[in-house]
C-alpha cells in the first residue's frame, strides 16, 4: 500500500490541505455523531475528545461498550530473520517468550533507562511483529536497527483501519456480527477471521482494563466494519467513545498516560525529567535476566541504589479532585514530596483516586494532597489525606475470563 | 592450549606500548595483528624491490617517558635529537627555514615575531602537556571527584598567568590562519607554520576547531614539536616495541585478524567471553583491548546488537574520513631542491595558505585538488637502510586527497594525481622526475585497505572538538574502557589521539590496571 501523505485530507484542491488534520477512515460515521463538535487532534488526525458527554461514554465502557478510534495510533511492521532479535535488544521485557498471534505490553528505553514510550507488539508470526504506539517512533526503530542487516522497517498506520471495542457486552456485539469464534481468545490473544470478501484481525487488547477488543481491517473495510459493528451493536449499548471517557477508564484501571505520568525520554529537555520504568512502577516488565537491553545497565544500578521516586497510586480523602495538586509530608505542608500526574472521581470505585510522583523515601510517611477547587469562582484551597494502594483501582473478573461473559 | 588474560588487537605501537604494560604487570597477554609487519600505520614497508618506507616518517610526539619506561634503549632504540627544520618551499622564493627558536631566509620582522610566536606555544603547550598522559574525567552529571584532572589542568593555566590564560582561551580554538596571520607576513612561512595544525585532520586553515590543539599537543614531545627520524629508522622503533613485548612475555601473532568480540551474556549482564578469528579459531579470555579504530571495534568486531542504541549511533556517526595520501618515491639519486644545500628538512609546497584551502574545497565535494600541498621528507639522508648504496626515498604526505571520489579511485585518476604531484615536485626539484625509478600512492582508501583503519584516517577519528578529550572516541567509551565489561580501546581513536606517542596505548594499560 502506499503511504500517500494526502490521502486522508479531505480535498486535494484545497489550497490548504497540507496543513489541515487529517481524517480517520471511521469520519464519515464518527462525524455525524460527534454532536458536541469536541475535536482535538491525535498524531495529525482529527480526533473526538468526546462526542455527546464525557461521562456518558465513560459509562458505556463500564456498562455497555463503546467503540474508540485507534487509526492515529502509531504502526509499524517489523519484519525479518533479525526483527525478533533487534525489539528484544530494544524492550525491556523478553520478547523470545512471545509467541505467534500473541500481543504483549512492554516499553522501551534510551541508554540512560528512561522511557522514551511505551505500547504493544504483535507477534503475527515467527519474523514479522507490529509494534504500536502513541507517537511516532519510525526514527527510534530505525536507530535501533542499526547493526541488523536482515529486517525490514515500515510505517504501517495508514495501511491499517482500527477499532478498540470496549466494555462488557464488546463479546455480545462481535458474537451478533458473526464473529462469534473470538468467544475462545484469551487476553493478548488474536486471530483472523473472515470478513466480508476480506479479512479481520482481533486482539484481545484495550486501554480500559474491561473486557474488550481491538479491530484491525485494510482501509478499504474500515466503513463496512463500523456499519456491521454498529447495527450488530445497536442492542447492546454500543457508543464511540472519545479521549476523554480513555483517560477515565485507563486511571481506573492502572494504566500509564504518556505526557501525565511520563515525558517521553527523547522529548524531555530538562535533565531526568522523564521517568525510568522502575519508577513508573513497571518494574514487572524489566527483565534483567536478558543479558542485554536498552538502559540495562542504567536500570540496574538504578535497581540497586534504590529509588529517588516512584509512582504511587492514592486515593485521597473527599471528593475533590486532586488534578495538579502538590503532595506534602503533613497537613502543615512542612515539606513538599510529590505531585499528582493524573487524578479523577472514580465513579466505578466510587472513590477519589490518583497517580502520584511522589519522593521513594516519604512514601512510608504521611502524604497529603494540596487541593484547588472552585465554589462559585471564589478558589477554595483544603488539605487531603491520601492513602496509597497497591492494586490497580478498578479490576473486574469479566476482563479476563474467557469464554467472556455476554453482558 | 595456552591461557591468555587479555588478547589485544592490533599490533600498531599503541598495542604493543599497552600489550608490554599489562604483561609486566603480571596479565598473560597474546597480541592479535592483521597484518604481516608490527607497527600499524608506522609499519616499515618495501615498496619496491631494496627501497623501504614508513607510512608515518618521522616522530615528533613520543614522549621520552615512555621510551624510558619500556627501556627501548635495551631494545635497540635510540631516539634522534637531530631534528629536521621545517622548511617552507616557494615557487617563486628561496626556501625559508623554521628552526626551533629562529627563522632563516625570511624578514627579519618575522624572526622575532617567531620567537615571541614560538615562546608563546611553549608556554600553552607546557600547561597542555600533563593532559596527554591521563585519563579524562568522564561526563558526570554527579561526580565532582572525577573532576580533579580538570582542577589540575585549571592551576596549570593559572600558573601561566592571568595574562597567557587569558591568551590561551582567546586563541585555543582560532582557525590556523587567524593565528599566524597576527604574527607574520610572508605567505608560504605562515602556509608552513598551519600546516602541523592541520595533517591528518579534515581541517584547513580557515577551520575554527582545534588545529591550535593540535599543534600544542604535538609540540609536547622532546623536540618542542620539530621532528626526527631516529638513525635505524622507524621500524627501529617499532622492533624495540615487539622486542620489549616479548621480553615481556606477550604472544605475538601476526597475520591473525580478528573478526569478532565475542561477547557472552547471562542474567547478571553482558561479558567479553574472547575473540573468534578470520581462520575460524576462537580466543578466549576475559578481557580484550582493541587499538583498531572505535568504528571497527564497535561496530564490525563488536558489532552493534551488542551495543546500545544510542551509543552505537554515536560511533556510527564519528566522522573518520582521512584526507591524507601516501607519496613514497624509490629515486636513483639525490634530488636538488632549489634554493637548498641539501633537502634534509621537513618541506612544505605551499606558495600560500590558499593553496592548502582551495586544496580542501576540492576535497571535501569529492574532487582531486588541482595543486595538492605535500609535506617531503627524504628519510634515507637520515636513517640507514632504507634504499640501496646511493639511491634515496622520497615520502610525502599529500593534503587533501579524498578516501572517496566522485566516480570512484581507478587506476587512471590515481595516475593522473601522480602525475600532478611529481610536476610540483619538479617544479621545486627540477629534473626530480626523471629520478625516479618507482612510485607508490596510498590513496586514503588504500591506506582504509591495506592498514586496517576506517577513512585511512591518520588518528583513527577526527580529533575534533567533539570527538576529544572526554568525548573521544565518544562518552561512555573515553576512559578506555567500554560500555561491554572487559572490552577496552587503547588505540588512536582514544584520548588523547593519534600520532606516534604511545599515550592512548600507555593510558589505557593504567587504566586497566588501576
Ligand atoms: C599517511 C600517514 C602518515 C603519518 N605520518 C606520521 C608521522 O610522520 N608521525 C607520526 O607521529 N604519526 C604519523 N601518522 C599517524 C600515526 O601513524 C598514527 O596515528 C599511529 O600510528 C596510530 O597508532 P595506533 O597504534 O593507535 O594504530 P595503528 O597504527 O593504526 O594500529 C592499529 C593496528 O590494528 C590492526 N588491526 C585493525 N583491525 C584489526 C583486526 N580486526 N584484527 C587484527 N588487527 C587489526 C591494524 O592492522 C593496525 O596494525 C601518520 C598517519 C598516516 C595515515
């Protein structure tokens, strides 16, 4: 397929298409219901912070399901007798351990152990990975295969139509439109199935820790899909759900934004002012067993001197939300030890939750939460007490059992 | 089978200076080299039947420390105190002769203008002088402890006074020309004086970097920076090296090259495990030192897999590209230079520092220049052995001849350089061309091909100012040790660089004995 940079601008005559967002292969059907016109942009595309209400489509995700565009999302093919050996050197988790039609969390490192992204690979057979990402990272791979002559690099997103289902009845939905054989694909799983006079490919992923889906199709299906997916979904809840409602859902269930709890390494230009994995609580997916992988060796003299800071998960006394506060060791702020990345009401846990940065040393302490809100324009400041937990907030049964549950 | 401690690779003076060092110290040291002759690119090579050259002809750098440390007198080494002058060859006037402390065949204004010139880079060169025989502080964000080298080198030029350090920072990093333009007037003394700032460097004399650098680090050495040429020639040298090596009980092996590092790994982390051979055979032992330049080692030995992402981008990017040709003439006898009794010194062609400059503009789009600058030397008049009864050899190094051409070396384009370097050599030397009996060009391409060094560059890597002192070769692998446990560099691409000085190869065996 070609990779026509214009191809999905709206109108080539236009003087300024170039400049312009670029539209996902779902527009035409996300379009007409984005009724709040809530659009921001996503790698260059035009994307739905929501479509109708934030915690409307928040709700679908937990109670019924919803459909997000995962077009702008960053793909790329790596394929050849040295693919396997080039992302293992540059993952930190040991990806020899992948098996075909399997898909696996990891994330990756600069020679100092920072992050610089983290996402997914598909092992789709023996030589050929995908990798996705949040934001492009065509230069890093490239960098990164420096030295291994037998593979080849390509940039995938736009040759991909893509759809994350998510939500309780994501089963029910894909089972009504015929694809009922995903009822035996366990999480990180995938499969092809037919479709139309083509071909889909589902993985047991998603970003909201509940039951749910990704959909992969060639652009040219991407239309017939989200009509099939639609009509099959009309019973059960169905509703696109835009960057809002994601950033909802994932808090919840414990997983990492780029640019709220960690710069990308190779953006950051103030020194360690990215994160390494270990203190991003992602020490799980650090296998130091691998003799080598970018930023072991910073990652384990990390390892052994200890932590400077780490993330922490809180959840914090009331009900107002802690965004942007700043932690302290007492009520009295006698001394500041941490800042919040992210933070919510959780409607599911029905608690005030956040992720935290917070000093290694004071986590065994106090910590408090400096909370700005407003009454009536009038800024209120209070003092919260927080409460660290281990677990991720939210965790249901349904995400992982298999066959999954129809509702 | 024997055990070895350590394997160096490569038998170029560095390698054999760190091989000798390690094995006193009590390591059992086998040394690997490619090639059939010791010494690198200051091997002595016959290159017609009874003449014999070395690529690097005469010394200038090797500290007499380190001929003391490694007792080469009991080797058979004497080193020369009779230096060559350099001298600037005109076309159009007499040839002006660069002594240590006076200037003869020029204005008297340049005479002392040179003395206060010279006595300057004296006193900068003697501030520099201890920074060539250490090893760098690494780039910490943490550690002031490492800085201490620093601190010392910070009271170096403070003792100079506030005047000359001052004096120092202004014209430390001046492009050449700046710097002898202040001083002088004559055209071809000021293109001779650049030119010791430049060779083996992608630099001329309009470059701002560190060509000052340069010539302060070079005038480290015993001669204040003029040169010699020991009486038995270089490869008395380089067999006081192999001798004093094997006195040591170092192993040598010659036309063994080596075509891996085999690194081993387990789950506490990355180990050189030895080197596997060209022929098939593996060496092992636990620690390797390599003098092959940082992008062989990292890259073809090593290779990048092994390595770090970013690290090994670094040295993919480390600009290598020699700009030096070889010009070694076989002459049935004694060539008379115009304007010379005898062409016993170290001569430059440059009528003017444009010459050197439009030489570089040709070189660095890829072209052959029109008048290319030669640096002769006549080593026969100096050291015994090199030509038959009577006959002498010519050696020149020819600045700036690209490693590669647009369309490519061909046999044609090398005769066609030829044939334009010995027209300039008659023009100084008339009838030289009918002399000579055979001539051999070495291309930067060959001297890639036939030494083993990436650009056929003369210090392995461009000493540039970010490819020196804590960043040479790059960070990470400036303190001879590498990012691989027991994988060490001790060749010219390490601090504090090339030429025949024995630093790099001396500094690194410290380093790893400390
Ligand atoms: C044309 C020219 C003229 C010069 N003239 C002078 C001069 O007059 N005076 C001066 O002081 N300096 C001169 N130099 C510079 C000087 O010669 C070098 O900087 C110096 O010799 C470098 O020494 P070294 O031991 O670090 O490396 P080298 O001398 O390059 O030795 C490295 C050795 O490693 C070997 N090697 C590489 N790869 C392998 C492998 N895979 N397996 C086994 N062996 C391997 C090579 O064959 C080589 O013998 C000149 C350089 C050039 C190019």
């Amino acid at each position: 397929m070609t990779n026509n940079p214009d191809r999905l601008r709206q109108n080539s005559t236009d003087p300024y298409a170039g400049e312009r967002l670029k539209l996902s292969y779902f527009h035409e059907r996300q379009a007409p219901l984005n009724l709040r016109d809530a659009w921001s942009a996503w790698n260059g595309f035009k994307f739905a912070d929501y479509y109708y209400d934030t915690d409307y489509e928040y709700f679908c995700i937990r109670n019924t399901c919803g459909t997000y565009d995962i077009c702008p999302m960053q793909k790329y093919i790596i394929d050849g007798p040295d693919a396997l050996a080039m992302l293992d050197r540059m993952v930190t988790r040991d990806l020899t351990k992948l098996g075909v039609n399997r898909v696996t969390y990891c994330g990756w490192c600069n020679d100092s152990g920072r992050l610089i992204d983290d996402g997914t690979i598909f092992r789709l057979s023996d030589e050929k990975f995908m990798l996705t990402c949040g934001s492009p990272c065509i230069a890093w791979l490239r960098k990164s295969s420096l030295g291994f002559s037998n593979l080849e690099i390509t940039e995938a997103t736009e040759d991909f139509a893509a759809l994350s289902l998510q939500g309780p009845t994501s089963f029910a939905t894909l089972k009504a439109m015929g694809l009922g054989e995903v009822e035996q694909l366990k999480p990180f799983n995938l499969i092809h199935l037919p479709f139309q006079d083509g071909e889909i490919m589902i993985s047991r992923t998603g970003f909201t820790g509940d039951l749910g889906y990704e959909l992969w199709v060639e652009p040219r299906l991407a239309l017939p899909m989200w009509d099939a997916l639609y009509e099959a979904g009309a019973n059960y809840g169905i509703q696109p759900y835009g960057e809002a409602a994601t950033n909802m859902a994932r808090l919840e269930a414990g997983f990492l934004m780029p640019y709220m709890e960690f710069n990308e390494a190779l953006k950051t230009v103030n020194f360690e002012y990215d994160q390494t994995p270990l203190e991003l609580g992602l020490g799980w997916l650090v296998d130091f067993k691998k003799p080598h992988f970018n930023g072991r060796r910073a990652l384990l003299r990390q390892k052994n001197e200890g932590l400077k800071v780490k993330l922490l998960k809180l959840d914090i006394e009331g009900n107002k939300v802690a965004e942007e506060a700043i932690l302290y060791n007492d009520e009295k702020q006698s001394r500041e030890i941490g800042y919040v990345t992210s933070a919510m009401w959780s409607p599911a846990v029905k608690a005030n939750i956040a992720f935290a940065m917070v000093d290694a040393k004071a986590a065994n302490g106090e910590i408090w939460a400096e909370i700005y809100y407003q009454r009536e324009l009038r800024q209120q400041m209070k003092m919260a007490r927080c409460t660290i937990k281990d677990k991720p907030f939210w965790v249901h049964p349904r995400a992982r059992q298999t066959p999954p549950s129809l509702t | 089978m024997t055990q070895h401690d350590t394997i160096i690779i490569g038998g170029g003076h560095n390698g054999l200076i760190c091989a000798t060092l390690l094995a006193r110290a009590g390591q059992r040291v086998v040394l690997l080299e490619a090639n059939r002759n010791l010494g690198g690119l200051a091997a002595t090579r016959e290159f017609f039947s009874g003449f014999n050259a070395p690529l690097a002809s005469t010394l200038y750098a090797m500290p007499e420390k380190i001929v003391a440390e490694l007792q080469l007198d009991q080797h058979g080494y004497t080193p020369s105190s009779q230096t060559l002058d350099l001298i600037a060859l005109s076309r159009n006037e007499n040839p002006i002769h660069i002594k240590a402390d006076t200037i003869g065949g020029a204005e008297v204004g340049e005479s002392t203008s040179y003395g206060d010139y010279q006595s300057m880079l004296r006193t900068f060169a003697k501030a520099l002088a201890p920074f060539w025989s250490k090893t760098m502080p690494a780039i910490s964000d943490r550690k002031l402890s490492s800085l201490a080298t620093f601190g010392h080198l910070g009271i170096k030029l403070r003792t100079m006074g506030r005047a000359d350090m001052l004096e120092f920072f202004r014209v430390a990093m001046l492009p050449m020309r700046d710097l002898v333009d202040e001083y002088f007037k004559s055209e071809s003394l000021r293109a001779a004086l650049c030119w010791d700032g430049l060779v083996g460097t992608s630099m001329a004399p309009r470059s701002p970097n560190q060509s000052v650098i340069t010539v302060l680090s070079r005038m480290a050495g015993s001669h204040g920076g003029l040169h010699t040429i020991p009486s038995q020639g270089m490869s008395s040298l380089i067999s006081a090296l192999e001798s004093a090596a094997i006195a040591a009980g170092v192993e040598i092996r010659t036309e063994t090259p080596v075509s891996k590092v085999i690194v081993g790994g387990d789950e506490h982390g990355q180990q050189v495990d030895g080197v596997l051979l060209a022929n098939g055979e593996t060496i092992r032992a636990s620690r390797v030192v390599s003098s092959a330049d940082p992008k062989t080692t990292f890259l073809n030995l090593v290779g990048a897999p092994a390595l770090e992402i970013e690290f090994t981008n670094r040295i993919r990017r480390l600009r290598t590209k020699g700009y030096v040709a070889k010009l070694n003439l076989a002459l049935s006898s004694l060539p008379k230079f115009k304007g010379l009794d005898e062409p016993n010194g170290r001569m430059i062609t440059a009528d003017k520092m444009d010459d050197l400059e439009f030489a570089w503009d040709s070189a660095k789009y890829g072209e052959i220049p029109e008048t290319p600058v030669m640096e002769i030397v006549i080593p026969s008049l100096r050291a015994r052995g090199l030509a038959p009864e009577g006959k002498h050899v010519l050696s020149a190094n020819v600045m700036y001849i690209p490693g590669q051409i647009s369309g490519g070396w061909t046999a044609a384009k090398k005769q066609e350089l030829l044939s334009r370097l010995i027209a300039i050599l008659d023009l100084h030397a008339p009838g030289l061309s009918t002399l000579v009996e055979h001539a051999e060009l070495l291309t930067p391409e060959d001297i890639q091909n036939e030494f083993n060094v990436s650009g056929g560059h003369w210090h392995h890597a461009e000493p540039s100012v970010d490819q020196l002192l804590m960043m040479r070769p790059t960070y990470e692998a400036a303190q001879y040790a590498t990012p691989i446990p027991g994988l060490y560099l001790c060749g010219a691409g390490s601090h504090p660089g090339g030429d025949i000085s024995g630093n790099a190869g001396r500094n690194a065996a410290k380093a790893i004995l400390s």
